[in-house]
C-alpha cells in the first residue's frame, strides 16, 4: 500500500483546489522558504486523523482553514483528500476489493472534522486504525517533521518503544486492545 495522490482545497496555505501525484519511491518536495512544503506533510499528518493542533503548529484545530491574505478572504472549510494504492492489496481486511482507498477529511468552522473512506462516512478511529494496521499513520517515524529529529534522538526509553512499535506494525493492536477494554 503506498500513497498515490494528494488533494487540498482551504487547507493552510493552499487555498486552490491542487493535486499533487506522488510517484512510486523517493519524494522531494523543493521550494523557498514559506512556500508550503511543510504544510503539505501536516496534510498528510491531518487526513490520517492527527487530532493535535499543537503538532500542526496551530492553536485550535480549525487553525488549518485558510485564514486569508490582504488580497483573499478567508475559507470557511478546508478539505484533504490522499489516495493510497492497494493494488498489492495490502490494506487491512474490508478493502480487498478496492485497487485504491479515498482517505478525506473535511474541517467546517464551527463544525468540526469529518472522514470518510471511499465515500462512506467514518470515525476518525476508523482512518486511524486503517493507517496503524499499515504500520503507518499521523504519529509514524516515517513522517519526521522538521525539529522532530532532535525530539527523537532525545526520546525517553518508553516514548522509543512507541516508535519502534509503530515501525513493527503493532500498535493498532494496542488501539484495538484499548477499544476492547473501555467496551
Ligand atoms: P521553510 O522552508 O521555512 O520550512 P515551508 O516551505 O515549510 O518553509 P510552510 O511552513 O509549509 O513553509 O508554510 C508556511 C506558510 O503557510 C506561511 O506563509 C503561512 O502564512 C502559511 N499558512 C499557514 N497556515 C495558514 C493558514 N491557515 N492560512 C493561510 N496561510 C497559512
Ligand atoms: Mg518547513
């Protein structure tokens, strides 16, 4: 399962409806100072169900709406949509008949996130627990945003744990644990 494709449309920056193909391999994303790179990675953090506005360098998590310019008003939602390919199939059972997964996130002012995949309406839990099945999601070691390599390297002994179960694919298992248990 990798990432196909990224939509955004009122997210930070990227105010215009904008697609951006992500090909197979290795992925640079160039550009000055201020042009977006790091928002397009807290993108890909938000519609895997991040729900710290704090680690998208926000206050409150609406903070991701385009808040406007002098010369553009400002958004009332924003909205992210990333394409996995599962034509290896490798999405957890419940995809085995989709060649691609639709991951989106919507944010409202006033009315908060909603998700879907592939258009069926989900919980936030549902996005995350596809993504931590996959060995992967918004806290993954494989997404190192800038200043978190210092934050690694000084982790605590437990806060390794995590990464290292995260990279081995198991924490869903936690995820799930805990669900059962408050169930
Ligand atoms: P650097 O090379 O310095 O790391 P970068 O390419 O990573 O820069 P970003 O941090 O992704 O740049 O983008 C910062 C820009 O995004 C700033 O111009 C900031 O004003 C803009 N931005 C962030 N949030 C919003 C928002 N909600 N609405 C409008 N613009 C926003
Ligand atoms: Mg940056």
């Amino acid at each position: 399962m990798h990432f196909r494709r990224l939509r955004l449309a009122g997210f930070k920056s990227f105010v215009e409806p904008t697609e951006l193909r992500i090909e197979p391999g290795l992925t640079g994303v160039v550009g000055p100072n201020g042009c977006g790179k790091s928002n397009l990675l807290e993108a890909i953090r938000w519609v895997m169900g991040e729900g710290s506005a704090k680690s998208l360098r926000g206050g409150g998590m609406e903070d991701v709406i385009f808040a406007g310019t002098a010369m553009r008003p400002s958004r009332e939602f924003a909205d992210v949509t990333l394409v996995l390919d599962n034509e290896d199939r490798g999405a957890p059972a419940g995809f085995n008949d989709s060649d691609t997964i639709e991951v989106q996130r919507r944010i409202e002012r006033g009315l908060g996130s909603a998700y879907r995949l592939n258009g069926r309406d989900v919980r936030q839990r549902d996005v995350q627990l596809l993504f931590a099945d996959a060995a992967t999601g918004a806290h993954s070691p494989a997404l190192v945003s800038q200043g978190r390599i210092g934050a690694i390297i000084a982790a605590k002994p437990v806060e390794r744990r995590q990464l290292l179960e995260e990279a081995a694919g198991i924490s869903g298992l936690h995820v799930r644990r805990r669900e059962a248990e408050i169930r």
